[in-house]
C-alpha cells in the first residue's frame, strides 16, 4: 500500500470511530508502529488529526477563523443557544466565555431577565448593551484576534476576584477521556480559571466537536456539570458522557 492510500486509510478509520490506535493500525496495515507514528504525525501537521498517546483523535473545526466559524453549524448553535438560556435565572452572576454559540446564548437571554454576566467576548459585551435588565462586568486582557475574547494575566486574576453561580463554557475539543482542550494556551488559563471561579459549569458543544482533542487541555470531563448540544445528535455519541455523570440538555 501507498503510503497516500495508507494515510487515507487512516483518516477514514479515524472519521468512523473518532479515534486510532498505533498499534492496531500496525497491525491491521502490517506495517511498523514507527511508520504509523510517522503517518500521524505529518497528518497532524497538515492539520487532519491531533496526536495523543497512543494514537490520534478527530481535530476540532475551531481552528477556523472567528468570522468562518459564525457560518458553522448555524442552526445546530442556535439550537443550543435556546436551550442553554434556559438554564440562567434572575439574580444569577453568569461568566459567559467567548464563542460564536456563547454569542448566540447572548441573543437567546431573554429580556425581563435580571442578571449579571461577566465575559472577556468583545462581541457578546456588544450584543448585551442593548439588553434592559442584564448588567455587563467586561474583562480586560489582550485581545485573541483568531477568537475575539480577551486572554492574559489581566483576564486571570480578574476571574480569581469573582464566584459565579455559572459558567458558560464555549467549547473548542471535548472527550471523555482527554476533557477539555483548545488551540490556544492563554486561552486554556482563561477558561481554567473560569470553571474555578464558578459553581456550576454549562459546556456548549455542536456534534463536530465531541470526541476532538486539541493541543493545549483546560480541565478533565469531570469539570463539567451540563454538557449542552444539539438535539440531533444520536444516544450513541452522548452515551460515554453520560456514563460519566454528565446531565444532557439537549432542547
């Protein structure tokens, strides 16, 4: 075999089961786990897979702009939004990450809703302004321009000063095993420091998005109290995370 068909063949085992194993692909191929763990590698390069050990999982969609990643899964993120508002009460301090569908939870709030929402999102705190009742506490830091949120030392330490009821967590990678991770580190204390400061954490996930890893982690699975995805993603998927604990909102 070709090492392109090889490598083809890697990708579509990775597609159907969302993850590979070196040695298995070694033996299925009959070919060295070093020339496995060579195929791996310059596929992660090409940005197809990210590598674990082990073997390789499916790379987040999030790696896309901020402005491509609006035009993803537009109605699979509004459905979450929907149903992730839904989980915010009167009187409740909300940290509410940056993201396209954290955005959208923004839009979906609804107006007689008595609240304050802490964010390091630019466009939420816009979005938010015109909103009556919902006081904005906006985080300083330096700006991520591929994620328009504000990350740093300055975003940090500002979240250690705050006890949230909730946080609202945009999601780049999630998996039962390897949790939560995103592309960027600054933006991993962030979020690390967002879970810590709150009580109850809500990951907003789309389908593409479960069972992806991504290079820098933020907190293991068990962080997370709500996992909030579309309502057409299968039993079949969610089944590890709820075995996990996890509470499913999917509407």
């Amino acid at each position: 075999m070709l090492t392109a068909e090889r490598r083809q063949f890697i990708m579509e085992i990775l597609r159907r089961d969302k993850k590979v194993l070196s040695s298995e692909l070694s033996a299925v191929l009959k070919v060295s786990e070093d020339t496995i763990r060579r195929d791996l590698r310059e596929l992660a390069e090409s940005g197809f897979l990210q590598r674990v050990h082990g073997g390789a999982l499916l790379i987040s969609p999030a790696i896309a702009s901020y402005a491509d990643r609006q035009k993803q899964a537009p109605k699979e993120k509004e459905a979450i939004a929907r149903a992730a508002a839904k989980l915010v009460s009167t009187g409740q301090v909300v940290i509410l990450d940056g993201g396209t569908t954290t955005l959208q939870v923004a839009r979906h709030l609804p107006l007689d809703l008595q609240a304050t929402i802490v964010t390091n999102s630019p466009p939420i705190a816009v979005a938010l302004a015109e909103h009556p009742h919902v006081e904005v506490v906006m985080l300083g830091g330096k700006l991520y321009k591929k994620a328009l949120v504000n990350v740093g030392t300055t975003t940090v330490e500002s979240l250690r000063m705050i006890r949230a009821d909730l946080c609202m967590l945009g999601v780049c990678s999630v998996h039962p095993e390897f949790g939560i991770s995103v592309q960027n580190l600054d933006e991993a204390h962030v979020k690390r420091a967002m879970i810590a400061g709150a009580a109850e954490v809500v990951a907003l996930a789309t389908e593409e998005k479960l069972d992806t890893a991504a290079p820098y982690v933020v907190e293991s699975i068990h962080a997370i109290t709500y996992l909030v995805t579309a309502p057409t993603v299968s039993d079949r998927i969610l089944t590890s995370y709820k075995a996990l604990g996890l509470a499913i909102v999917r509407d």
